[in-house]
C-alpha cells in the first residue's frame, strides 16, 4: 500500500482516531490475520465464524501492527468507523455480523484501495480485471507471468477474489507496480460492479458463461448478467479501456454492446476470433501446444507446461490481455511456453516413482471444469498402454435444483468416454445421483463415505502407472486424498524435472 499518515488514513476511510498519533506512518501491508503482522502493518478486525478480530487488536499492535482498523475502540492505535447496522451488513462476505461492523469495516478498506488506486493509476497502474465462470484463478496466473516480463504486477494469492480478498490484494500494490490483476468473483448480480469500483479495470477479459453458481443466480442468462458487469465499467476505448471477450461463447460474445471500451476477442473455435489458437495438439500428460495467432497477422508457437486441453483458451485470454497492454507477442508468447501453475489444487500432476499419475484439480468443481478434468484424465490414461483411469469425485457445489440431475448427467460423461473406475465420495443426494448413474451405465464403482475412505479404497487397488483424477468442491475436501496417493513432495516434479 501506499505508506500514508494514520490521520491521513482516518480521513480517508471517514473514522476516528482513537489512541493513535495522526502522524504516525502507517506503512502497511494490511492483514486479517494477527499471525501474519509485520512492523507497519494494517490490522483488519473483521468478524468470524468463531472469533471477532477485536479482541486479536492487542496482539496484532504487539507484534507490529501500526494501526488497527475497527468498529470500535480497541485499546490500541486505531482507526474506528461505525458498524452499517443488521440491515446493512453485508451477509454474503459474513456469516456473523448481526450489527454490520465487519461490513463497516470493509467499506473502510475498500475505500482506502480505491485511493491507492486512483493515485497509482495517475502513476500509470494498469488494472487488469478478470472474470468467468470457470478459469478464472488459471487465467489470472498467466496474466500475471506475462506480465512481470513487463513490469511489477500484483495479483490474488490462489483464488483471493471476493469482497475480501480484492481490496487485501489491491492494497499490495506500491509506487513500483506497473500492473495489477484482480480475479473477479460473483455469486449475484453487482458483486463484479462492487468490486470494480473498488479497483477500476482499464483492461477486463471475461471467459465464459456457465454453470457454476447456478443455485444463486438461477440462469446462466442471469450469471451473463452479473458477468459482464466487468465491461460495462471499463473506460471508453479512446482512454485506453480494452474488452476481451471469449468468442466461442455466445453469452460472452453478446456483452460487446455493453461496453464503450475496445473489444477484442478470444477463441479456438471461432475462425473470426481476434486471438486465435490453430494446430492444437495434446500431449500424453494432457498438456497442449498450439500456434497463437494474433491480430497483426503474426503467428508463434506456444507449449504449455500447464495440464489439460481447456488451457489453451485460457491461454489465448492471457495473451490478449498481454497484447492489448502493449506487449510484443513474441514475447507474451515466450512467457505462455514458460509459465508453471502458481495456485495449488489446480490441474497439479504428480507423479510418483512407480509411474502412477494423481492429478489433483481438487479446489473447486463445476459442470465445466468437471469435464475439463475428465479429458485430461483419459487422454493421460490412454497415453500409457495398460493404464487404468480412475475418477475420484466429490459433490459439484451451488448448482441449486439441477444439481442432482447434473451429477447423473457427469456419471454420463464419465462412461461415454470410457474411464475405468469411479469412486464417489460422500454420503448425500448429488454422491448418490452420481454412484447410481454410473453404476447403471455398467461404469465400475465404488463408494466411499469421505476422502479418507475414498484415500483407501484407491490405495488398495491401484497399480503402478494408472492415472488418478481427484476432483470436487472445495468444501469436500477431496486433496486429502491427493495428499494421502502422492504427497505434496512430489508436487510438479514433471516441472522440476523439466520434461
């Protein structure tokens, strides 16, 4: 963050000071977690689950933390705003916060982003904003390794991109960043414009329209919506704001009337895309290479060491975005060939001395990425003779009324392109739907009641060099059995070999 006063930080956010010289320095980072504080640090003292941030303001400032920003005073150097009240509190970043002083505090904190921001745009920051219903974390990693050939870039840890994630991550930015890309998340329609006004986007790419979060939005005309509210807060193409909009979705391709920026677009379908991917091939560990071609006409060659066919639109975002930030393609190009996956529980291939591949896409799951997965699963199975294909699969979360049917339809998609086995995990409707489907598809099945379960089951009947797809919600928390079939030493070492 950009070192200020704690008075000039007051001001800013529109608190008091309490037990505070107002022109101490405060020079950051901030922090939610007291654990984390260093010497200079902003305290965040947000509301939990299990503990109020509040009462951890004495230890923050005894560890280092120059400034705590609260609902109320707190015995230590403080910044104090007042709590927005039950009805205003905002549910969907807090389970408890009966009188709004998490929301209070969260209202500060982004408007102290947006100062930093605005100063640093002036400076020439380039916001770089992406959304979608799946990518999105994958996306957002390679914006950022093309980038920082460029210039300093920021951007989320892992898939830090809600109310409370974005301006945590905007507030890393110093006078030295160049570029900042902010994950955009939503699960309603104004979470996107909410974020964006916190950080304005100059450049916004948006993936995909699909299924994830359908319980919430109720359609994915609905979740189209809430998307392209990232477009629609782009500047206007003649001060620099630039759209990237997939072209091979119909819902992404329609948002282009909604902007006054630029637009450009992506696509390995579409032979009018801007951005295009042609003589896409696939290797045995499911990653692809393709010749990027770009809109002046030129063309390069691209290798990734990232896994599974679904990373070469990906791909094609991060370079458009690269390009349209006024980078040479030949070098967005050569930063794709080199860029490794930085979030884990991704499309993480880990290989284990006697040949047995674990693919650990274990974070998050959608009718999308579950399909994604899948295909690189078989194609990484069909590449070794004798190799089984197993699908270890949790629950797809938030698909509200249609997740039942949705899980039928994934144990479909299994047996139509011929995995091998299926254990499906957890003990509900949505486990059951998939156990059941695939079972009556003649699909070779086994139950199992949570990953532990699950962790032995595979164990006992896994043979050396069959491939393993972990894959669910993130609430199941399935990457225990990545972690129990092949620890985390062996994480990447396809990447640490150099193959």
């Amino acid at each position: 963050m950009i070192e200020r006063t704690a008075g000039d930080i007051a001001d800013i956010v529109g608190g008091e000071l309490h037990d505070a010289d107002p022109a101490a320095p405060v020079a950051g980072p901030v922090e939610f977690d007291s654990r984390r504080i260093v010497p200079g640090s902003v305290f965040l003292a947000l509301p939990g689950a299990r503990a109020d941030g509040h009462d951890f303001a004495e230890g923050a400032a005894a560890a280092g933390a120059a400034l705590t920003l609260a609902a109320r005073p707190v015995g230590v150097p403080a910044v104090v705003v007042e709590p927005l009240g039950a009805q205003d509190s905002n549910a969907d970043a807090f389970a408890h916060d009966p009188d709004g002083s998490g929301a209070a505090v969260l209202e500060a904190v982004g408007k102290l982003a947006r100062r930093d921001v605005d100063e640093l745009a002036a400076d020439g920051l380039v916001v770089v904003g992406v959304t979608g219903s799946a990518g999105k974390t994958s996306v957002k990693d390679m914006m950022a390794t093309i980038l920082r050939t460029d210039g300093e870039t920021v951007a989320p840890k892992g898939s830090f991109n809600n109310e409370i994630g974005h301006p945590y991550t905007v507030l890393r930015c110093t006078r030295d960043t160049r570029y900042l890309v902010a994950e955009m998340s939503a699960r309603g329609v104004g979470h996107v414009a909410h974020l964006a006004r916190i950080a304005p986007p100059r450049i916004g790419a948006v993936l995909n329209v699909g299924t994830a979060h359908l319980g919430e939005f109720g359609s994915r005309e609905a979740i189209a919506q809430a998307k392209g509210e990232l477009v629609e807060a782009l500047p206007a193409a003649t001060d620099g704001g630039v759209a990237v909009l997939n072209a091979d979705d119909p819902l992404v391709a329609g948002m282009a009337p909604r902007t006054r920026a630029k637009v450009v677009t992506f696509g390995v379908d579409s032979a009018a895309a801007d951005y295009r991917a042609t003589d896409v091939t696939v290797d045995g560990l499911a990653r692809a290479s393709f010749t990027l071609r770009c809109p002046d006409g030129s063309a390069h060659a691209v290798s990734l060491k990232v896994h599974g066919a679904h990373q070469v639109p990906n791909a094609l975002a991060a370079a458009a975005v690269g390009v349209e930030a006024g980078l040479a393609p030949a070098a967005v190009a050569e930063a794709l060939c080199a860029h490794v996956a930085a979030s884990e529980r991704r499309m993480e291939m880990r290989q284990r001395d006697d040949g047995t591949t674990v693919i650990n896409d274990s974070y998050n799951a959608n009718p999308d990425s579950m399909r994604a997965g899948v295909d690189a699963l078989v194609l990484a199975a069909g590449a070794r003779e004798g190799a089984a294909s197993w699908a270890v699969l949790g629950q797809m979360g938030e698909l509200g009324d249609s997740a039942v049917d949705e899980h039928a339809a994934l144990a479909g998609y299994l047996a139509e392109n011929g995995v091998d086995r299926l254990v499906a995990v957890g003990e509900g409707a949505n486990a059951r739907a998939l156990a059941d489907g695939a079972e009556s598809m003649g699909l070779n099945t086994l139950r199992a009641s949570d990953p532990d379960a699950a962790a032995e089951a595979v164990a006992a009947e896994l043979q050396p060099g069959d491939v393993v797809l972990v894959k669910a919600s993130y609430a199941d928390g399935l990457w225990r059995v990545a972690d129990a079939l092949a620890p985390v030493t062996q994480r990447n070492s396809t990447e640490r070999r150099g193959k």
